[in-house]
C-alpha cells in the first residue's frame, strides 16, 4: 500500500514538473486606466523615481523602506534603489528611455527576495481630453515563474499592484490638472 501511494505522489510530481516546465519562457502584466488630465501630468508622476511615493503600491507596503536616487532628477538615466520589508524586497530601477509625454522604459533588477531582471514600459496615449496609461512588465520565466504562472499567481498578485499604483498616479495627475 506504501509503495502505491509513493509511486502515485512520484507520478503527481513528474506531471507537475512537466506542466510547469512547459509554461511560456516569459511573462507579462499589463494594466491600464483613464486619466482626467494631459498625458504630461501623467508622465511627469512616472519620470521622476522621486514623486512615486506618493503613488506607488509597493511605499505603502513597508513605509520605513530606504531608498537612494542617483543619476539625473528625472528621465534617462534616473536610478532608485531600495532596501525594504520582505514585502518589497531590495533591488532598483533605472529609466533607459524617456520619451516626453509618450513613453518610459525601466530595467528593474531584484535582488531580494530572489534575483530577476525584468523590464518595464509606461505609455501615455491621449484619447480626447483624457490620457490613457499602460503599465507593463515583461521578463523571463524561471522555474519558479512558471510554477505561479500555472494557477495565474504572476499575473493577479503584481496586476493588482499595478491596478493600485495607477489609480495612485491618476490622482496625482489629476490633482496636477
């Protein structure tokens, strides 16, 4: 009886294993809302690591989190660093394009609580007097990735982080109008 439960457990593990390990090499969140205010007003909460406190998710997570900025205030170059909470872990970000008003890139490198680079991409796109916002991040899929991947973890966990950070930079925005 001993040896059919194992063999059964060994079976349920290699399946998993399989079906993990044939999840997609990458993966990407994509989130997006409607401002009430110019595509600057949005960008501008964007471009400058400085002003994400006010807006994003991860400052509230752990408010004694330490952050270093270095390179320019804001645009191409601008770096953040932090140190933070097993909430938000420790890494830092880096614009490596800034298109006024249009487009930024971030490389996010993690190295607590496990190492990863991913990329980052907001867009401002004007639709009539109100300016639609993307927030997305791609990366590769180790693993463990796929593994969370498989019951849709990835995507509903930094997803509605993402949710809450956007709402965040709409208010800002529209409190800038």
């Amino acid at each position: 009886m001993l040896k059919k439960i194992l063999l059964i457990l060994l079976l349920f593990g290699a399946a998993l294993a399989i079906a993990i390990s044939m999840q997609p090499d990458e993966f990407k969140v994509t989130r997006w809302t409607k401002v009430n205010a110019p595509p600057a007003a949005a960008f501008a909460q964007v471009n400058d690591f400085h002003k994400w406190e006010a807006w994003s998710p991860w400052a509230k997570l752990d408010p004694a989190m330490k952050q270093t900025y270095s390179g320019p205030e804001s645009g191409v170059g601008a770096k953040q660093a932090w140190v933070g909470n097993s909430d938000v872990g420790e890494g830092s970000a880096t614009i490596t394009e800034s298109k006024p008003n249009e487009t930024i890139h971030i490389k996010l490198d993690f190295v607590k609580p496990f190492a990863c680079a991913n990329d980052v991409e907001f867009t401002f796109v004007p639709e009539g007097n109100l300016t639609v916002v993307t927030w997305s991040m791609w990366g590769k899929a180790n693993f463990m990735s796929k593994a969370m991947n498989l019951v849709g973890f990835m995507d509903s966990m930094v997803g509605g982080q993402f949710e809450e950070g956007l709402a965040g930079i709409k208010k800002q925005a529209e409190a800038q109008k």
